[in-house]
C-alpha cells in the first residue's frame, strides 16, 4: 500500500457514498478532484457558471435520492454556488457543494480567493464542515452525504483546502465507510392515523394536498392507492404534481382557489403552507379548516396554522399505515355530494374562461395557444421543467405531469435561474428520456450559456422560450434612449434559437402559431439540443380580462 491525495479520497468517498454526478467548474485548487471522479467513475459534468452547476446536482438529488456534488473554485466560484445552496435549502432537496479553499498554511495571510466559506455556507446548510487532514475526508463525506437525505433533505458543504487536496494519507491508515443506506423510514403514532381517518369522516368538504416531500419519499404508489381507495378530491403543489397524474378525475387542480377557500378539512401531505399555499390563512383558507400535517419534520408541524392531527415520519411508511388503517373502515367519500359539484361547475367555468385564448390564432400569439400545440408535442415520458413568470404559472395549469419528479421549476425559493441547470440534471441523470423546458424569455437569460454545456454533451433537452420581450412582457418598440427603457423591457424578438445554432443544436423562430407544429416536431426529431423561440405579443397575460379580446 501506498499514499493516496486528497482528491482521490474525495472522490473514493463521494462514489462510495453513492453520489454518481459532479457538476462543476475546475481552476484553483479543485482540478485535482474533478480529475479524480473521472477516474473512479463518477461522471463529471463542466458547466459554464457555477450557479447552474449548483442547482444541478439538488435536481439530481431530488430525482436520484442520492445528493449531487458540485464542485467549484474557491472564493467567488464557491460563494456562486450558494445561489444553489440556498434554493436546495428551501426546496428540502439534497446536495453537496464542496468548494476549493485557499491552502490552510496561508490561514488569515490574504490568499488568493481567500474567505471564511464554512461560516458562509452554514445558514444554508445542514452540515457545514472544513476537511483538516486528508485521511479523514471519507469520514466527512460520510457525515455529510448522511445530513443531506436523512429526515428533512437538504444542502451540505465541505470545504477543500488546497493543501487538503494535495496532501496525502497513508492508504493503510484512511478508514473507509460502508455506503449509508436509504433513510430509514419513521410511522405516526397509531392513535394519530385512526385521528386523521376520524376527522376526514367527519368532512364535507374534504381536500388532499400533495407536495413535493411525497415525491422524495417515494410515496406515490401509497398516495394514489389511498385517493383511490377514499375517493377524496385532491390538489398538487407545482412540484407536488405527478404524484398522482394531473389528469386523475379527483384532481381539482382546474379549481384550485376554490378548492383551497372552501375545504374544512385539508390532509396536508409533504407540504408546507409557506406563500405558495398563502400561509392556509383566509382570505385564501376557510378561517374554520382543520388540519391533518405529514411531515417528516416535527418542527414544520403547526406552522402558520395549527395542525388538528400530526402525522410525523416518512410520507410512504406513513401513508401505507394510514391505508391499512384504512382498510378496517372501509370509509370513502362519496361520489354525489354538493363539494364535488361546486369543485367541477368552477373547473367548467374556468376552462370555459381561458377557452377564447385557445382559440385565438391571431399574430404573435400568447401562452395559451402556444400552450395547444406544446402540450400534445410532450412526450409521455418526459420531464418538464418550467421557468419564467406568466410562462411558468401558466405552463404549471397547462403542461400535464403523469409520474412524480418529473416537473422541476422554480420552486419554493421562487428562484430564476434554475432553468438549464435543471434541464443538464435531468439529461444526464435520465439520458434516454426526453427534458422539455419551457421558459420564459427573460427566465432562459440567467443560465442561457449552459445551452453551450447542453450541446458539448448533446443532451436531448428540447427547450421552448415562450418570448414576450420582457420580464413578464415588453413593449414592440424599444425606446431610442435605453436608459429611458422601462426596467421590465428586453429585446423584443431577440433570437435565442440563434444561441443554440451556435453551438451546434437545432433552433427554429417561430413567428406565427400556424409555424409552430412544424417548429417542435424537427426539434424533437433533431438528435440533439433544440430550441423553439416563441414571439408572444408583449400584451399576452395571465387573466382573460387583460386580454385584448375581452376589452
Ligand atoms: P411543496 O412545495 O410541494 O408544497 P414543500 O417543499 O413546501 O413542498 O414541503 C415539503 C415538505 O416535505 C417539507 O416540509 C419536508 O419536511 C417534507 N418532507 C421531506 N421529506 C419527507 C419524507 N420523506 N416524508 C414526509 N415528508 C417529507
Ligand atoms: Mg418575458
């Protein structure tokens, strides 16, 4: 036995913990490691900008359930990657960022990039933690591989000194850990399961809410044999979608505001009434709902709103307790009731509103009609990620999920950016099933130079950039005098299909909605990266009374 560096014990330990991609951008002092998950066979993703190569590996995370490293420079390539750290941190996702740090013996001394990067990382972490000897980085990365997936998942980082990275350990002296297993999976207190049936007997109008935790955990087999087995409506959160197919005649997603201001009892699964359930408060809430909470977090129980019955634990162990409980009862909500009714007269009435936009052919068009012929294009298997304003509200009602995690969008922390880092995850993590991405114009900005990543790879990512010239829309004509541009206004028509053609990928411009079929059928048959560029009318909106036709 010999000597072995820090990096390879780096990358010994990341694959033997079961972490298989590494997204990063290699320089001072980190080339090392990159190298050294080549070697031993994690696949080593080079991205063109720190922020995507972080949100990338929380998006394998969520999708795999074992954490993605992202590597990075230190200083500022460390401290770009906390845009992910912090995104990870709200979606509950996991990831492990391990940064590259000016060398310990130069501690204080002024070293180039030199900056307190444990202390930094922390409010964004789970664990955050220097290496001090490389012989103990396998313990570390064991400790920090554990924090980011068992209970509430989220973001970890380890910090690489360069002469950490360098440094050797006697190979016969470094103790390698065994592969943590999957977390273990926690049940409720009984008595809390028969409570929880007990109050939805009791309901009239009874609301499931899905979330994004039920998709981590894997519970969507126990999630749909119970709605089916109770036939209780059910809503998903943006991500929580898929879980059970949008699709499923109990959704009420087409309701939603209704079903959310009129439920009196809600059975919150692996989700959290944060701003994207408006706090559960009124005038967004009955002020009367009670409250069934699943969470794996007992700290999350009674947030914002107390909670009548607490189901703390593991969303799939938990929910296949509840439908044993279940099965003693065999209690489900009946099929003709005055909830269900009102629940399908506003679904009606909804599509019935937003039907005029659908049909309108007119030129440029707007998200809905671009929408027609993009959802019917989608592949049944394909993740779909979604950035933007109107694009991604719209497209989250419009863009149909069967299976769960298989929608990434912006998410809790509300992020934009997140986009092509997204789409490489789920490329790369799934390389024969398709990623669409449908973004807003302003959105594809923010990341819009990891296209170059997505076709070094040739990644088979079809992107639509639903383009209104602006952040949440333009106006035709640019002002002459920039400095007198309305903040929101970017180039109107600016040729974001012209990006990706000079990478090497398919790009088309689409002026007309009659162009579009073609558009997205030669992006889907080209072997490749694609882009779509959609030109919105700057006007196209969100609400029908915005709308041209309505005035
Ligand atoms: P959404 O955005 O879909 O509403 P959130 O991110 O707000 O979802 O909430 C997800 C919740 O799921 C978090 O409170 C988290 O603690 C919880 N969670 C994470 N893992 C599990 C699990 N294995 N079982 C149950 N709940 C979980
Ligand atoms: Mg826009």
């Amino acid at each position: 036995m010999g000597k072995v560096t820090g990096a390879m014990l780096m990358a010994q330990s990341l694959k033997l913990q079961g972490v298989d991609y590494m997204f990063g951008i290699v320089g001072f002092p980190v080339q090392p490691i990159a190298a050294a998950a080549q070697e031993v066979g994690i696949k080593y993703i080079g991205m063109r900008n720190e922020q995507s190569a972080s949100y990338a590996a929380q998006a394998v995370g969520y999708m795999t359930g074992r954490p993605g490293a992202c590597l990075t420079v230190s200083g500022p390539g460390v401290i770009h990657a906390f845009a992910g750290l912090a995104n990870a941190k709200e979606n509950c996702w996991p990831m492990i960022l391990i940064g590259g740090a000016s060398a310990v013996s130069q501690n204080g001394m002024g070293a180039f990039q030199e900056e307190r990067q444990v202390e930094l990382a922390a409010p964004y972490c789970k664990y955050s933690h220097a290496v001090e000897d490389p012989a103990r980085i396998p313990y570390y990365v064991e400790q920090a591989v554990r924090h980011s997936i068992y209970g509430r998942p989220g973001a970890v980082y380890l910090d690489m000194p360069d002469d950490i990275i360098q440094g050797e350990a006697e190979e016969s002296e470094v103790v390698h850990y065994p592969e943590i297993p999957e977390p273990p999976r926690t049940q409720a207190m009984p008595e809390n399961v028969e409570a929880a049936l007990d109050l939805l007997e009791t309901a009239e109008n009874p609301l499931v809410i899905t979330g994004k935790g039920m998709a981590w955990s894997r519970a969507e087999d126990e999630v749909r044999d119970f709605i089916e087995k109770t036939q209780l409506p059910f809503l998903a959160t943006p991500m929580g979608k898929g879980i059970m197919d949008d699709d499923h005649p109990l959704s009420v997603g087409a309701a939603r505001s209704l079903a959310l201001q009129k439920a009196d009892v809600i059975f919150l699964m692996g989700a959290r009434l944060n701003w994207i359930l408006h706090f559960g408060l009124p005038p967004r809430f009955n002020k009367d709902v009670k409250i069934i909470q699943l969470d794996i977090s007992a700290e999350a129980i009674g947030t914002n709103r107390p909670t009548q019955v607490p189901l703390v634990g593991d969303g799939k162990a938990i929910m296949s307790q509840v439908n044993q409980a279940l099965g003693n009862r065999q209690w489900f909500y009946p099929a003709d009731t005055p909830w269900r009714k009102a629940i399908s007269e506003k679904a009606a009435e909804n599509a019935a509103m937003i039907q005029p936009m659908f049909d309108d052919d007119s030129t440029p068009t707007n998200y809905y009609r671009a929408l027609k012929d993009i959802v019917p294009w989608i592949p049944e298997d394909a993740i779909i990620v979604g950035e933007g304003a109107n694009t991604m509200d719209i497209g989250r009602t419009q863009l149909q999920n069967k299976r769960p995690r298989e929608r990434l969008d912006a998410g809790t922390y509300g992020t934009m950016g997140i986009g092509m880092g997204f789409v490489v995850a789920a490329c790369v993590a799934n390389p024969d099933r398709p990623v669409v991405s449908v973004s807003g114009d302003s959105a594809i900005g923010f990341s819009g130079m990891e296209i170059e990543t997505a076709c070094r790879f040739n990644l088979q990512c079809k992107i639509v950039v639903l383009n209104n010239g602006g952040i949440g829309g333009g106006i035709p004509e640019l002002n002459k005098d920039p400095y007198k541009t309305p903040p929101p206004y970017l180039t109107v028509g600016a040729r974001y299909d012209k990006m990706m053609e000079a990478f090497g990928g398919f790009g088309a411009l689409v002026n007309d909605p009659a162009d579009l079929p073609a558009a997205l059928e030669k992006a889907m048959a080209f072997d490749g990266p694609a882009l779509v560029n959609v030109i919105l009318d700057p006007a196209a909106g969100r609400k029908p009374q915005e709308f041209k036709w309505h005035t």
